[in-house]
C-alpha cells in the first residue's frame, strides 16, 4: 500500500519546462538564437529525474509501474545513505517569436514582447532518511527491537501552467558588450504540495507485542481542482550578457516570484515522543472477528492522528538562477533551482562538437550535482541553413540523453533524463 502511494506521488513528477533555457539564446540547450530572427517557432520536451540513494531502476519502477522483487529492494538499500536527495523536472512548451529589436521597419513599440511562451511544468524535489526509505519500502518485519529515524524527511511538488513574455535587450550598453533581458510570466497554480517532517521514529519490539511510533510534521496539499487549479502567480526575470564580443558571461535569474495559494488542507502533528500501541492488548475473540480493525484503527487514531485545518496563503516560487562563463576550451555553467533536494550544478560543455557529418554535430557533457551526484549527456544536434539573407530559413533539432550510466547500469547509478527540441527560424 505504501509503494502504491509513493508510485502515485513519483507519476505527478512528469511534467516540466525551464522557462529560462528556451527563451534565453545563451544557454546551451537554447533553441536558436533571437538575435536579428523575422520569425521564429520553437517547441520543447524535457523528462529529467535525479537523486543520491535510489538506483534508476526503483526510479523507473516508481515512476512508470512495475513489480519490484524483494531481492531488487534489498540490493538497492545498500546504495541508500543516512540522509538522500532527489527529485523530478519534465515538461513541455511551445514558443514564438514575434518580433525582432533589428527589424526597424516595423515599427513596433517598445512594449510589445519580443516573444512568449506558453508551457505546462512541474518540479518536486525531496529528502529523505535511510529510516524513511526502509519504513517505505520494506515495512517494520525486518527491523524488529531497532529503531527506525525517520526525520529530515522533506518533500516539494510544484505544478503549474504558464504564459511568458520576453523583452530582448531591454538595456545596450555603447560597447554593445552587455546586454539585458527581462521576462514576465503569469502562471496558474494547479497543485501545490509539501511535506516536512521534523522529527520521527518507529521502534517495533523484538516479539511483535508493540509498536512506539512518534513524529513532528507538517503537511499542505491543494490537490487539483481539474482546470481552475488552486491559485494563480506572478513571476519575473532578468538576463545580464556581459563581454557580449568576446567570450560572454551569462547572469540570468528567472520565475522569482510568487502564488497564492486558496484553499489548501493543512495538516500538522507535534509530538515531543513516542506513543505506544500494544498489538497483545487485543484479545483472542477479538481477533476472530473484525472489531480489531477497528480497534488498531482508533488507537492510532487518537495518537498519531494531526491535526486538520484550511489555510490560504502566498508561497515563494522555485526560481532559477543560471550563470555561464568560458574556461579555457570549455563553457562552465552554474545552475541552481529552490527546491527541496536540489545542490547548485556545474555543467562543463566543450566548445566545440564532435562532426558527424555536415549539419550534424555531437556534444558531450559533465554534470555535478543537481538532484544527482554527477551525470554523463549527450547531445546530438542538426542544423540546416536554407535560402539566402532576407530570406533564409534556419532548421534546428537536438536530442539529449541525460544520465548515459543510469540508462546502462540502472541497479547501480542513477539520474536519467531525456530533452527534445526544435525550432524553425527566418531571418
């Protein structure tokens, strides 16, 4: 029942898109460049999942169904440390351009966007406790006369959908070496959950006869409200292009802002220790009918039951801080997402590609930290130049895998992901 509810929590991590890496021409996986376009389109997928303890293949199960034998459980305990992260991002948008700041015959004010983005994304990002991972995944059996911690358990799920503004070059310095963008966004808020549990243990005695179980937690759900979601935000960001000549460096911040949240079930338990729940006070008429069903469910009930009450109240969004500069022959970015589970990520990406062959180039990548540990990617991507200047079309279509161990030793290492895109250009 507990694997059910957690595989039922994993599928709502399914959905996400980084606003910042589609509208922004300096990241790596960004579409095309926005820089003198007449037209532009462009399309996104991205699945993304991560952590520090669980193999890829609990991950897998987890997230898209599967039995998962004793012995698989058992061997991936051995990879759980004392205190674990992960997480999820996957999503999907779809972007265009509407005008270009170096198409001066238009005319257009200054206050029409140079393009928007329309997208449906989550994020959930956690912590969790070796306790919290065998309670979850092989009960209390095994561990008889031990006690189980279960503290420092976290979990954050966001899910939204969004529309996004982008202004290119809001500001150009003389130089033309700096350059700033800025962005804003309205977002729906179509779920919003999170968990945070302070303090708990579980201690099973060695004959079966009790149980001592205690906790402090607190917990908010809004569930979903099909489309009119639970609350709506604002939300905004900036992107600085310094030494824009050269070798630029990238300063970018984005979704920084808010939701207000209406609505949401609160639930809340302070407990300063244990209770205890004595399984032998049961008697033997008792247990050859149901009453003691019920019984076990009203006294756990009354002592471990939280407390239940609605609130309504604005929550800080899951910004995106992103920075990238250039290392000798190497493009060194630096990511960070607020989200539970989530360490700043340094991604080394060469310069140049490795040629397949004309219009087709393969990029390999390093990533430390994140919700994972390290990942090896690869990005495979294709780019076609049609017709001349004026009238010239430029087709631009990548694949990358994210996490190429978790896909090759999924019992072992963790941390796979996928991130398709697209983008069909006039200049």
């Amino acid at each position: 029942m507990v694997s059910l509810n957690m595989k039922r929590i994993c599928n709502l991590g399914l959905i996400l898109f980084a606003t910042s890496q589609v509208l922004s021409a300096n990241s790596t996986d960004s579409l095309t460049s926005s820089k003198g376009y007449m037209s532009l389109v462009n399309a996104r997928v991205l699945l993304e999942s991560g952590g520090s303890g669980m193999n890829q293949y609990m991950m897998n199960r987890l997230g898209f169904g599967g039995y998962m034998s004793g012995d698989k459980i058992e061997n991936a305990e051995k990879y759980i440390h004392a205190n674990n992260r992960f997480g999820f991002v996957a999503g999907f948008s779809l972007g265009a351009g509407i005008h270009s700041n170096t198409d001066t015959s238009s005319h257009v004010s200054n206050w029409v966007p140079n393009s928007v983005l329309v997208g449906q994304n989550t994020i959930v990002g956690g912590n969790y406790t070796l306790g919290a991972w065998q309670t979850l995944f092989r009960g209390n059996a095994p561990f008889l006369a031990k006690k189980l911690e279960l503290g420092k358990t976290s979990f954050t799920q966001f899910q939204t959908r969004e529309v996004t503004a982008g202004w290119d070059d809001v500001y150009t310095s003389s130089s033309k070496n700096v350059f700033v963008s800025v962005f804003l966004g309205v977002s729906q808020l179509l779920a919003y959950r999170n968990l945070n549990l302070e303090s708990g243990s579980l201690y099973t005695d060695s004959t079966r006869n009790y149980v001592d179980a205690g906790y402090s937690a607190e917990y908010t759900n809004t569930g979903r409200d099909g489309l009119r979601g639970t609350g709506w935000g604002l939300k905004t960001g900036f992107n600085f292009v310094i030494n824009a000549q050269k070798k630029p460096i990238v300063l970018a911040i984005y979704d920084l802002g808010f939701y207000q949240i209406n609505g949401a079930q609160y639930l809340e338990k302070k407990m300063s220790g244990t209770v205890r729940i004595q399984q032998s006070e049961i008697g033997v008429q008792s247990l050859n009918s149901a009453d003691w069903i019920e019984y076990l469910r009203d006294t756990v009930n009354a002592s471990l039951a939280p407390d239940s009450t609605t609130v309504s109240k604005a929550i800080l969004a899951p910004f995106y801080v992103y920075s990238s500069f250039h290392l000798g022959n190497f493009n060194m970015q630096l990511e960070y997402r607020y989200i539970n589970g989530y360490l700043p990520r340094l991604s080394i990406v060469p310069h140049k590609s490795i040629q397949l062959f004309k219009g087709m180039g393969a990029t390999p990548e390093l990533q430390l930290g994140g919700f994972d540990t390290y990942n090896l990617n690869f990005k495979l991507q294709y780019y076609k130049n049609y017709g001349k200047l004026g009238n010239k079309r430029v087709v631009n279509v990548y694949a990358k895998i994210l996490g190429i161990e978790a896909f090759a030793f999924p019992q072992k290492t963790r941390g796979a992901g996928v991130s398709l895109g697209m983008s069909i250009a006039r200049f």
